[in-house]
C-alpha cells in the first residue's frame, strides 16, 4: 500500500530531486585536517564527489550540543535569496552537503522561523546517504528545532509540526513561549523551551543537550540565528559554500554581529565551475 501521507510525498519528491541532480565533483586545494581533533564520515559515494571525506568535531563533553553551522554565500557575500539556488552554491552543495552530510550524523537540524516557515521538513534525501546515516544507527529523520522569538509559527498547518514520529523542539521566550506551549499541549511530540525573558540560545543549548539528549545539531539559518548562535559561542564549525557569481539581497552576510570571530581552516575544495567548499572551525 502506497503511503500518500503529506511526508510521504514530500520525501519522494525530495528524493527523486537528489537522485536527478547532475553533481559536480570537488577538488581539495587545501587540507589541514590532520592539524585537529576529527571525526570523519566516509562513504565511496561522497569521498569521490568530495575528494576525501567529510569533517567534523567531536561532540563535546561539556553541557552544550556540538553545533555546525552550514551556508551557501554569493560571490560578493550574500546568503539572502527569494530563490536560495539562484545563490550559485551549485547541486552538490544542495543534496550532497546541505541536505546531506552535515546532517548524516545530526540528532537534530535547527532553524530560524522564517527558514522553517511551509511545508517543509529538514532531513537527508539522496538515498546513498540516507543508506550512510542510517548506517550509523541514526532515526530516518533527525528531530527539528525552530527558533523563534515572537512565536508566530504554523503549528496547525506546518508539517514539520506535524509528523508525530519526528520529535521537535521550539525555542522562544517570555509570553511567546507561554502561547506556544498552549498551542501545542496536545502534540506530545513538540516540547517548548521558554529562556526566560529573553531569547537565551546557550540557555536553550544547555537544555537541549541535558533534557532532550541532543549531542549533535545541524544549524542552517536564517543569518540571524546564524548570528545569534555565533555571538553565544555555540558553533563548532562552519560549513561555507561560495559561488563564482554575484547574487542575492545586497548586503545580507551570513555574520551581521559585532564580535570577532576567529577561523581556522580544516580544508577547502572547489569544483570546476569554480565553486568552493570550506570547512572552518570557529573559535569565540
């Protein structure tokens, strides 16, 4: 019997999108991973699309989940888009990196509102690397995380709140949260985490990782989350794809922070198209 449930759908689309897509291969210009403490993930599928294996830092023994955070930028620095793939990062970056590996062995994906807002679910869809994560003993689909301090979120119609078998977390504050917890006490799948009077995402991290057992998070944006978490000093590592073109809103970079955020290269490959992948560790 065919399951024609709205995630049923959404994957088959998803999927048949991935396995379609012409990928472009990557060469490694720069490698310095040996230089830090790694995990590795690895498979024939994407070692020969990435040249070598994908990175990533522990989990951390502390109190707080490892964060990764993953963006595509244009040329000239944009990661705003009403068409996020008129940005340039290219299809690998989308169904191989994106939608893929930074996600193979994440406990959850975290977003911002706007990010999460329709239809939408956060997981892996090419079927090879559906295969590696659940190679690694990991659910079908990771659990989501939203964001959001204002609390103006689709919970009746949205399916990312709706999919009982994916567990998800909203993080907001103060009166928001206390609407959000009325609005989902009959969905024992959600949990809501208040900070406090305001939006705290250390706060929400501590929680997530003693309460929920999440060690490791796949952050995707929008470019205030992005910021927020980079200001609390919560993201481990970035995963940054720059396109050869000029594209997008002007003046919307990933980091719109003050602080001064130190980065060290771990490698950076770039494919013939001139795209480039770089993997950095962030320091605060």
């Amino acid at each position: 019997m065919i399951d024609n449930s709205p995630l049923a759908e959404f994957a088959r689309r998803k999927e048949k999108a991935a396995k379609a897509a012409t990928l472009e291969t990557f060469e490694t210009v720069a490698d310095h991973s040996a230089r830090f403490d790694l995990e590795s993930i690895s498979s024939p599928f994407s070692d020969a699309l990435l040249d070598g294996p994908f990175f990533q830092s522990p989990a951390p023994s502390a109190d707080v989940p490892a964060i990764s955070l993953v963006f595509v930028q244009s040329r000239d620095g944009n990661t705003e888009a009403d068409d996020p793939s008129s940005l340039g990062g290219g299809a690998t970056d989308k169904h191989v990196i994106y939608e893929g590996l930074s996600r193979i062995s994440a406990d959850a994906v975290m977003a911002g509102a706007k990010t999460a807002r329709g239809n939408m679910l956060f997981s892996v869809w090419h079927p090879s690397l559906v295969s590696l994560r659940q190679s690694l003993g990991k659910p079908r689909h990771p659990a989501q995380i939203v964001i959001s301090g204002s609390g103006e979120l689709s919970i009746e119609e949205g399916m990312l709140f709706n999919v009982p078998d994916v567990p998800v977390v909203i993080v907001s504050a103060g009166e928001a949260a206390e609407r959000l917890t009325r609005r989902t006490s009959a969905r024992s799948w959600i949990t809501v985490i208040d900070t406090g009077e305001r939006l705290d995402l250390r706060r929400a991290a501590e929680r997530m990782r003693g309460e929920s057992g999440l060690q490791r998070i796949s952050a995707i944006g929008g470019r205030a989350t992005a910021t927020s978490l980079m200001d609390a000093g919560l993201v481990t590592d970035l995963y940054l794809t720059t396109s050869p073109v000029d594209a997008g809103t002007p003046h919307t970079p990933m980091y719109c922070g003050t602080r001064r955020v130190e980065r060290d290269l771990v490698v950076r490959k770039q494919s013939a198209g001139g795209i480039v992948f770089e993997h950095l560790l962030l320091h605060a």
